[in-house]
C-alpha cells in the first residue's frame, strides 16, 4: 500500500466516524477530513465501502431504529 493509499483510507476513516457520530453535512464532513468537495468524498467512499455516505448514514440509522 502506498502512503497515498494509507492516507486515503485514514481519511475515510475519520469520515465514516462523523457519519456515525454527527448530523453534519456530507459537504462539512469533505471539508474537516480534507477533501475539496463532496462529490470527491462521495466517490472514494463508495469505492472503499460500496456505498455513499448518505446510504451508509441512512442505513447506520436504520440498524439503531431497531
């Protein structure tokens, strides 16, 4: 793994905890991890995890609804 990759992955890591543990915007979450745009953060995430944020946020609520 190169360090671009380590660093890609450390930031989608901090992204998935806002999503876990804030209602901040996707457009916020971009901006604190260090991505220029939501879009840019949308794909890498849904590359890494197979969805995007909002469905990966939505379907976290839906686990702790039941």
């Amino acid at each position: 793994m190169t360090a671009r990759w380590a660093l890609r992955n450390i930031k989608l890591q901090h992204a998935r905890n806002y999503l876990l543990n804030t209602d901040y915007k996707i457009s916020q979450i971009a901006e604190l991890v260090g991505y220029q745009s939501a879009d840019y953060l949308s794909r890498a995430f849904k590359e890494l995890y197979g969805m995007s944020p909002s469905e990966y946020r939505k379907q976290i609520q839906k686990e702790e609804q039941k």
